[in-house]
C-alpha cells in the first residue's frame, strides 16, 4: 500500500476511548523494546510519528493511528519489561485483553519479535493468547540488519519452531533500519483488511 496520508488520533486505555466507526485495524504485539514503535514508523514513512525509544516502556496506551482514512494501526504497549509493578503489569494486561478479546474491527494481530533470538516465554504465552482467540496472526521478526544475511534463515526457523506458529500465519523477517520485509508485510496486511 502506497501510504499517502498517517496521524494519530487517540490514546486510549479504555474502551469509550477507542475510535468509532468500522474501520479495519491491525494491532502490534510485542515485547517492550523489540521494535513495535520502529515498525509502525517504517510502514507509514514518518520517522517520529510513533513515540521510539532505547529505554523500554514508552508506548504505555492503545495509540490508534489513522492510515489513508481506511485503516487503524494500534501500537499497544509492550510486555516483559520487568521494571513495572505488580498493579501495572495487572492493569497493562486488562487493557490489552479487553481490545484484543473484544474489537470487532481487529482483523489481525502483527507479533513482533528479534530475529536475533529465539521468541521469550512471554512471546510464546501472547502467540498462543492469540491463537486461543482465532485472532490471526502476522509474526514479523526484525532487527534482521543486526545479523548477517546468512543467518537470517536458521533464526527464522528457530522463532517458527519456538512458538509453533499456525501454518496459516505469515512470518516475515525485517528491519526498520532497511526496510527489508516491509512490502511483503504491506501486501499481507492489505490481504487481512
Ligand atoms: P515499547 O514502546 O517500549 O514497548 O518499545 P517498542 O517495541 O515500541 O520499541 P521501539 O520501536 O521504541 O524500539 C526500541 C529500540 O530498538 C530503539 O532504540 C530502536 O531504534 C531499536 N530498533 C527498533 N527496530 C529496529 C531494527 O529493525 N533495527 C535496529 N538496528 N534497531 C531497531
Ligand atoms: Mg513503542
């Protein structure tokens, strides 16, 4: 997809605050730090549109951004990022199970993950939250600029095998850095809208 025009028109943490209408959205899962931010910024062609940082923890509400007035993508705060207290990991995940579990509009969940290393334990409880729910899903494995081309394969293969992705859910490997991927995972987006 050609992207023409981008904004973000909410920060919501609950839902009243989410947008009306039926538009389709996408929504990015992923671990605190990983590159959820990063690859929203790619996709759209805006460098500082979603909030990126190097200290894990900056993207703490559902961000509704508007894409070519046709389609949402929702940058969700990310999980594992141990230095939050008990009460605001209980509340992160209220947050995120109540618009995962209860958004008509979410067509697909895009599953950020290191291509560096093998998915974490939290990687593989969120994919399997996911498949739980029949909510399909997009595993892009990034920062793939930080390992050599060569490598690209096996560690794609490890991150398949560690969370025993459906053969129905696309993998695709990236960087925000190149912009390696980034057609590939236009073109499944659009597939889901
Ligand atoms: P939270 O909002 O804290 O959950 O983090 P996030 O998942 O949104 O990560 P963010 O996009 O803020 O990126 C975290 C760090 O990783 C930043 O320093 C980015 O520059 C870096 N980063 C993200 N994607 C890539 C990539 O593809 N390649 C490289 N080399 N660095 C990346
Ligand atoms: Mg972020």
């Amino acid at each position: 997809m050609k992207v023409t025009s981008s904004e973000i028109i909410i920060s919501a943490v609950k839902p009243d605050q989410y947008p009306e209408g039926t538009l389709p959205e996408i929504a990015l899962a992923g671990r605190s730090n990983v590159g959820k931010s990063s690859f929203i910024n790619k996709m759209l062609n805006r460098k500082g549109l979603a909030r990126i940082s190097s200290k894990p923890g900056k993207t703490q509400t559902l961000n509704f951004y508007l894409i070519n007035e046709i389609l949402h993508f929702v940058d969700v705060p990310g999980y594992g990022y141990a230095k939050v207290s008990k009460k605001e990991r209980e509340a992160w995940g209220k947050m995120i199970e109540t618009y995962l579990t209860s958004r008509d509009q979410l067509k697909a969940v895009v599953l950020i993950t290191d291509l560096r290393h093998p998915p974490t334990n939290d990687d593989v409880m969120m994919y399997d939250f996911l498949k739980y729910y029949d909510i399909p899903c997009i595993v892009i494995a990034t920062k793939a600029d930080k390992i050599p081309k060569g490598k690209w394969q096996k560690h794609l293969k490890v991150t398949e095998q560690t969370l025993d992705v459906d053969p129905e859910d696309t993998m695709i490997i990236f960087s925000s850095e190149t912009g390696e991927g980034k057609d590939k995972a236009w073109s499944v987006i659009e597939s889901y809208m």
